[in-house]
C-alpha cells in the first residue's frame, strides 16, 4: 500500500450541500496548535489563506482505518498535502497562506509533516472546534469523527471560496492556485 498515491478506482465524492452555506462566513475566534508548536488564530490573518481539511494522513507500516477505500473522498490526503508541497512557492509569490487542518493530534501530524518536507504548517483541531462553529461537513470511521476533505481560501477572515468536494485530492493545490490568479 503506498500512501503517495491513490488507487484508480476509489468511489468518487458527491456534493451533498454540506458546505453551501460556508462561502461569507467569517472564522471564528479559535486557537490551533500548529506542528511547530505555535498557535494560529486564522481570524487574525491578513489577506488570503488556504485551509485545507483533510480526512487524515496514513503513516507508514499503520493499516488505514478498515473499509478506508470504499469512502468517497477519504483516500489521498499524502497526494493532497504533496500538491500543496509542491506548489508551495506558487502560492507564497501570490501572498497566501497555506495550512493543512484534520483532527489528528499535533505529534501524529508532525511525524508527516517531517516524513512529507511540508513547508506549511498542519493544525491539530482534536475538538473539531472548526466543525462546531461553521458546520464542516464529517464523516465517521472506525470510531471516529473525522472531516471530509474541503478547501476553504479566506480572505481578511472572510470565506470567499470553497471547494468540496475535493477530488481528486492531488489537484487540489493546482485548483486554488486558478482561482487565486482569475481571482486574487
């Protein structure tokens, strides 16, 4: 199983209306730790900034949740995140910040953030607080609540685009950066 990649026949997300009503809204006032042990608060930062939220990262030699596979849009969130990787230095030439978000702990998230050589910083959101004040769309998986992958670019604090569902995952950073540049 190799998590750089994802199978060719994985089932397909469809929009099911859960993140209509995000694009206005403004984000909230809560704090997250990031991987370099330092707190974010998005509602504070300037101009545009890509959230991206994933399901959670597979971490070698760790079977992925069972029946992982047969969830639409819950495989690829290493394809995901090396999207953002490697077009990290596109995104900083257009001013905009990049932060991968999941319920994963801080520690689990570091270990990928290493392994991967993300030069952005992933947040831990355990509580899924993000969840409970904007209504992010979940799912659950062997017991746990986890976030279906949507992107969210937030302007001033202000949602002004969402993407979701995300599929496939490893062109979501090319799809930020086209709308960024017709729309930034």
């Amino acid at each position: 199983m190799s998590l750089n990649e994802t199978p060719d026949n994985l089932p397909i997300p469809e929009d099911d209306g859960a993140a209509d009503h995000l694009e206005g809204m403004s984000l909230p006032d809560i704090v997250f730790t990031a991987t370099s042990n330092e707190t974010v608060l998005f509602n504070l930062l300037q101009g545009y900034v890509v959230i991206y939220v994933y399901p959670m990262t597979g971490q070698p030699g760790t079977p992925l949740p069972e029946g992982w596979d047969d969830i639409p849009g819950a495989r690829g969130c290493t394809p995901q995140a090396c999207s953002f990787r490697d077009h990290y230095s596109e995104l900083k030439s257009l001013d905009t910040h990049v932060f991968g978000l999941s319920a994963q702990s801080t520690r689990y998230q570091q270990e990928a953030k290493e392994r991967l050589q993300l030069p952005f910083e992933l947040l831990s959101d355990q509580s899924l607080s993000l969840n409970k004040s904007l209504q992010l769309p979940t799912f659950m998986a062997t017991g746990m609540e986890l976030y279906k992958r949507i992107t969210l670019i937030v302007e001033n604090g202000v949602i002004v685009k969402t993407f979701y569902p995300v599929f496939p995952p490893n062109e979501s950073a090319e799809q930020v950066l086209s709308w960024l540049r017709t729309h930034g």
